[in-house]
C-alpha cells in the first residue's frame, strides 16, 4: 500500500454482519487486530432471507436487487438502523483499527440453486458497489465456495461490475474447496490477485481431479507461474477445530499446528499472505444457536483467543522483517526434500532464504546459491516467534542443520539463513 509491504493476514469471519450486535463486533474487531490481523472475510448476503441480531432483514421479498434501506442511520432509531447500515458501522469500525473488509457479495449456493438472474445480479451488484465505492477499506470476494464454471456469467456481470463502479477496490474470487479462481478467471479484466480454497479434506479424503489433498502450496506454485502474473493467496485452508472432511463430526479435528502448516507452506511457496480460520468463529456460534455447523463446540467470543489466532503473527511478523518485495519462492535450495509431512518449503531474497519444516527432520541446504563468504543461521519458533542463533558458516556446499527437538508433526521450524 502506498510502496509500502503489506502482508495479508485475514481471519474468516463469515457471519459477522447478521450474528453480531454492534459492541460483539467491536469486541470481535479489536480481538483480531490486537492478534496482528488485517484482513476480516465476510459475506454481505449468507442466504436472500439473512436477518441480523436486530432483526432487521437485508432484502425486500428475498430479492437481491430489492435492499431493505430506510431512511437516516441512527443507531437509536429503530425504524433508521437497517442492515446495511449495520454493516456501515461494522465496515467503520474495522477502518478504524486498520482492518480491510473482505466482503463477498452473495454466498455461492443462492446463486447455484437459481434464486438470482441475471438482470437481478446486475442491479444488486451495481447498487452494492455505489454504496461502498468511497470506503477506503474494502476488497470484494466475488462467488463464494463455489466452481467459476457453475453460474459463470452471473460471477462475471458481479466482477464487472465491481470493477465499473467501486474502481479503487481490489477483487478476486472465492472458489471451492481444491480449486483456484484462476481456472475460470485469471484472465477476467476484473480480477485483481487469485484466491485458492484449499478445503478440509485430509490427503485420503481428496476426490479431486487435481489430487493434491493437503498440500496447498502445490495450488499456490501453480498460480505463480501464470502469466500474466497475478498475487495469490490461500483463502480458505482447514479451520482450526474443525472436522477433517468438513461434514462428519466424528473425525479427528484439524488444530493449531495444521494452521500453521498451511500458512507457512502457501506463503513460502509464493503466496502474498494467508488467511486463517476457526470453526466456531466464522460462523460466529452463540448460546442458543440450533445446530452449530460443523459440530462447532467452542463460542466465538472463546474461540477468537484459540492458539492459532494467536501464532499466525508470527509469520506475518517474519516476513516482514525481510526485504518484501524481492522475495521468490525457491525450493531447489533444498537437498533432501520429502513429500507430504516430510516437505521443506523454501523462499528466499537476495541475501537472505527461510526454509520451513513442519515435523522438526533434517534439512540438507544447497550453499553458494546466494552470493556471499559466509551464512548466519539461526532458528525462528512459528509457535512462538523466537529466534535462537545457531552459528556462522562458509557459504560452499552441502550444510546440514538438525532442528530442536523430535522429529513428530507440529515440531515446524523455519531455518533462518542470511547472507
């Protein structure tokens, strides 16, 4: 921004407009930016007959192209206050404290399931994009957990539109799980950077064509080499806490250390940034509410301080610290690399390379490939944050480094190397 680094670091807040009163989402905002958090992803339309915890409906007739704007905005004035400008104040409050909204105009499904035409598209994403074209912190989600090939001339009347009347914001597109905008629209003039949803499923669960199962920086490679080159980013990885496979609550739940996996792989492998994700927290689960999704246990209000929130600054902390914009994925520096479990995502500036490991094994590194004498190495804690020094070494070579602890998922480090 302005020349400036920015590192996308975005939680997924799906139902923050319709669950949340305006001090829970104060409460929500000031959480996450407290935790490093500048991005928030939410959907403006979840369903056509969304109300939110005023009661307040955000369509006339469950019609997209029908709003339910009143007149004035005041908070105290019941028959003022609709759901739009409770998104308003939301939208706000997140500027205020530095956050981007990431919005997406309508969920995938209503579109699938043929509740929205074309001429209705049209008009509700020509007046969605005229309301928020003067906010300074907005970047549009077009779609919305579904394939581009599914409704493709709705998405792009929505992308076009978008881009024709909220000009200064950026957009991409949400797909679904084990797939990547680019597929159907890398070349979209409305397209922005890319966006990969790389799903909930275990490697054994992956039905999908590609197969990639849970290696998500293998979506992130592919978008890097496309041209014209575009950002990307992996914005729906597994939740923390929940499902492995999504739908049957009897499985193993995905936790903080896979969290950890999938940002420092996506962001290594190229991507700009990464978005993180708690089960009870996107869909911001309260007391009283009927069949949490997902076997959601925990409440939001708990949840926001679940340790991966509170981890993935590290990462954002850590990249940051380097020269940004010269950094390049580079995993030939790599000897040894295995697969799955057992890969070494590398990335890598001019005079420095950071190499990720998620179960703590031995990393054999290629010397020579930066110009320079001599190489600092030391070792970065994702978990923490901390560095410990490890030692100064010719720069020729084959150079072994053995990371603290056991080798076992979750013992991650990333060896620090500077030229």
């Amino acid at each position: 921004i302005d020349d400036q680094p920015f590192f996308w670091l975005g939680d997924t807040g799906w139902l923050l407009f319709s669950k949340l009163n305006r001090e829970e989402a104060e409460k929500y905002l000031d959480n996450r930016a407290e935790k490093g958090f500048n991005v928030i992803q939410a959907m403006v339309l979840h369903e056509l007959k969304v109300t939110n915890v005023f009661g307040d409906s955000a369509l006339t007739n469950a019609d997209v192209s029908q709003p339910a704007v009143t007149t004035g905005n005041s908070f105290e004035n019941k028959a003022e206050y609709d759901f739009w400008d409770h998104i308003d104040f939301i939208i706000g409050k997140a500027e205020e404290k530095g956050i981007y909204m990431a919005l997406v105009p309508v969920w995938g499904s209503n579109v699938k399931s043929g509740k929205i035409n074309r001429e209705q598209a049209d008009n509700y994403s020509t007046w969605l994009a005229k309301r928020y074209a003067a906010k300074p912190n907005i970047i549009w989600l077009n779609g919305g957990d579904l394939m581009g090939s599914d409704s493709t001339a709705i998405w792009e009347i929505i992308g076009t539109n978008l881009r024709k009347y909220a000009p200064n914001h950026l957009i991409t597109y949400h797909p679904f799980g084990r797939s990547q905008s680019s597929t159907w629209f890398h070349n979209a003039p409305w397209l922005d950077f890319n966006m990969i949803q790389s799903g909930h499923r275990r490697y054994d669960q992956d039905d999908s064509k590609l197969g990639y199962g849970e290696d998500n920086w293998k979506y992130i490679r592919d978008d890097y080499n496309l041209i014209p080159v575009k950002p990307t980013i992996d914005g729906e990885p597994s939740y923390e806490g929940i499902p492995q496979g999504l739908h049957d609550t009897t499985q193993p739940r995905w936790n903080n250390n896979d969290l950890r996996r999938y940002a420092y792989w996506s962001v290594f492998a190229g991507a700009f940034g990464f978005t993180y994700g708690n089960n009870a927290v996107m869909q911001m689960n309260r007391p009283g509410d009927k069949k949490p999704s997902y076997g959601a246990k925990d409440f939001w209000y708990d949840a926001i301080n679940a340790p991966g929130a509170s981890e993935m600054i590290h990462l954002k902390n850590l990249i940051l610290s380097k020269p940004f914009f010269e950094r390049i994925p580079d995993h030939s520096l790599i000897v040894n690399n295995g697969k799955k479990y057992d890969f070494l995502a590398a990335t890598r500036g001019v005079k420095y390379a950071l190499i990720y490991t998620y179960n703590g094994r031995k990393m054999e590194i290629k010397a020579g490939k930066i110009e320079g004498e001599t190489i600092s190495a030391q070792w970065f804690n994702p978990q923490n944050g901390s560095y410990t020094k490890i030692g100064s070494f010719k720069n020729n070579g084959i150079l072994t480094f053995d990371p603290p602890g056991e080798i076992q998922d979750g013992n991650d480090w990333v060896l620090v190397l500077d030229w």
